[in-house]
C-alpha cells in the first residue's frame, strides 16, 4: 500500500468512526440524525440562518422549518430576530443542549488533546497545515456533489406517463 492508499484509508477510518461516534452520541441526546447534524452546525458556527442551515444540510425551506421547530419544541436551540433582516431569525443552540453535548463529546475531545500534547512545534503546524487543506478540499468535493444532485422533480423526469398510471 502507498504512503497516499495509507493516508486515504486511514481519513476514510477516521470519518466512519466519527459516524459511529456522532450517531451514538445523537441517541444519547435524543435526537436524529438530521437534527445531530444541524446541532453539529450550530456548534460550528454559534448562530446560524433557518436559510443559512437548510443549505448546509440540503434541505428545502419547509423541511428546515420542521427542523428547527422540532429542535426548539424540544427545548434545544431557541430563536430570536435577526438584527440585519426583520425577515429572518437566528438560530442558536440552547444552553442546556451546549451542557449535554459537552459532557457527551469531553472524552473524545481530552483524548484528542492528550494526543495534540504530545506533538511538538514543528508537528503540530505540519498536521494543522495538513488537516487544513482536508477540510477544504472535503468541503469544495462536499458543495460540488451537492450541486450535482438531482432534485427531486427531476429525479422521474426520464420515466414515461403509462409508467405512472
């Protein structure tokens, strides 16, 4: 196996674990995958947009309105009006829900900087540079497998009407 197969494995590793870790950590918070993913967004950026999420998460203006309004009726992000847009609101995780994923994501989180500790100066800017340029180019492949979705009024567009009947 190649230095590059050992790497791409190894990332590939690395994102199936993450999965399994992210999916566990979703049921012990209650919650589904769609909702772990807009929570993990949410952390990600402190407040987003209903219109800011539902791009990140691929979904229409109906389905991330359901969404959030699940996740607030639930008590775990609240809303509030956007300054710049009377239109809009902003969306933010609710401080328990930040309590609970906390303490869920802490192991994981002090095993990783156990591991960071250990590197010195020079590795750590080599794995920071490095671990950089991944997320960009995972987010770049991310946003272009995403324009190339179908929607869902094309996806029959190829089948003929007596199939329908």
């Amino acid at each position: 196996m190649t230095a590059d197969e050992t790497i791409r494995q190894l990332l590939n590793r690395r994102d199936l674990a993450a999965a399994r870790h992210r999916a566990a950590i979703s049921r012990r918070l209650g919650l589904g995958e769609s909702e772990m993913l807009a929570v993990a967004h949410l952390a990600q950026r402190g407040q987003l947009t209903p219109t800011e999420l539902g791009a990140l998460l691929d979904l229409s203006s109906g389905g991330v309105s359901a969404l959030v309004q699940r996740l607030e009726d639930a008590g775990h992000v609240t809303r509030a009006p956007n300054p710049s847009d009377g239109r809009s609101n902003i969306v933010r995780l609710a401080p328990g829900l930040i309590e609970r994923a906390s303490a869920a994501f802490a192991p994981l989180i002090e095993d990783l900087d156990r591991l960071s500790s250990d590197l010195d100066e020079a590795q750590l800017l080599l794995v920071r540079r490095f671990l950089s340029h991944v997320v960009d180019v995972s987010e770049r492949h991310a946003e272009r497998a995403l324009r190339h979705v179908p929607l869902a009024a094309d996806e029959g567009a190829g089948l003929s009407p007596p199939l329908w009947g």
